[in-house]
C-alpha cells in the first residue's frame, strides 16, 4: 500500500502546483475563491426565485394572497391572520433544488416556525421527499435575504426563530438581522453551526 499512498501524495502536490501555477497563489485561496463562488450562485439562484414569487403576489389583495396559499400545488398551507408579507427563497446545496416562500400560519409550537425561510425549507424537504432524500434542517441550506412583498425592502431575519436555527454564512453578505439576535450576542456561542 506504501506504493498507492505515494501515488496519491505525488497527484496532490500536482494538483496544488496546478493550481499555483495558474492563478498566482496559493492553493488555499484558490479553493477558498470556488467555495465563494459556488454560494454566491446559490444566492443568486435563491434570489431569483425569490422574486419571481414577489412579482406574483406584488399587486394582489390579502384575501387573494390567502387563498393562493390555501391552494398551492406543491404545498398548501394555512395562511397568518394578515396574510403572506414576506417572501424569501431558500436551496438546498446537495440537489440545487430551490423553492420560494411565504411568512404562514405555523403549526409548530411556538415561538417556532411560520416564517417565510421555513415554508420554503418545507417546500424543499418536499421534493427532496419524492427523490427518496431524507429532510434537511434550517441549518443545512442557503437563504436570500427576505422582503416585504408589498415595498420589495429587505425583511431583517428575525430573532425569535430564523437566528436561533441557522447561521449568518447562510445568508447573503450583508444580510441584516434583527437586533437584539443570536448573530449579534457575542455570548452566544451554544447553538449548532450551519453549512459548512
Ligand atoms: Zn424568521
């Protein structure tokens, strides 16, 4: 087995040579430089969607807002008393899958669940189902930023539930949060990490 691992070591120093060689430093960046590559496409993915679904319920009324979530195809669901104001738009990094969603009626006990990250995260987990996959937690894909459907400004994630179970790495850089939050405490360190 010597003579295999000494293959491996010689292909990796020829990969890193490669690759310093080609983009003038080192190794290190230049994998650290595709990592950043390939979220911000994912965000830019993620935003799309986004605002594809803002341009379907920009001008319709809340009760019209209601019942196309009542009715939804893929993933129906109850609507919050005031309706869908906040959209987003969440991907999953191992399928590419991206889905769109709504602030929502949450049926989880409180204070979690009912923003617009979860449902997309649901409608995701819903695909993700009919491939056989099994389901992915809010820490375990990548987020636009949120927007109120009605102005298109930034929605800042919130505190209660979205900073509690995933991670500003996540987001697009820049994303706001609210404060008082989790990402902005500097003692709070205890909760789990996000994607990597
Ligand atoms: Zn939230």
């Amino acid at each position: 087995m010597a003579g295999k691992g000494k293959y491996f070591e010689d292909l990796v120093g020829q990969l890193y040579r490669l690759i310093d060689n080609a983009g003038g430093h080192t190794a290190n960046d230049a994998l650290g430089e595709a990592i950043e590559a390939a979220r911000d496409r994912m965000f830019r993915q993620a935003r799309e969607a986004r605002d594809e679904l803002r341009e379907k319920l920009v001008n319709k009324t809340k009760a019209e807002r209601k019942d196309w979530l009542r009715n939804r195809d893929d993933f129906p669901r109850e609507p919050s008393k005031d309706g869908p104001s906040v959209v987003t738009a969440a991907i999953d990094p191992e399928t590419g899958i991206t889905k769109a969603g709504v602030n929502h009626r949450s049926n989880k006990p409180h204070p979690y669940g009912g923003c617009a990250e979860d449902d997309a995260l649901d409608r995701i987990n819903a695909e993700r189902q009919k491939l056989g996959k099994h389901p992915l937690g809010r820490h375990q894909v990548y987020y636009s930023e949120a927007l109120r459907i009605d102005t298109g400004s930034q929605m800042p994630i919130c505190n209660r539930n979205c900073q509690e179970v995933s991670d500003p790495k996540q987001y697009p850089p820049g994303t706001e949060p609210m404060q008082p939050g989790r990402w902005t405490d500097p003692n709070r360190t205890d909760i789990p990490g996000g994607v990597e």
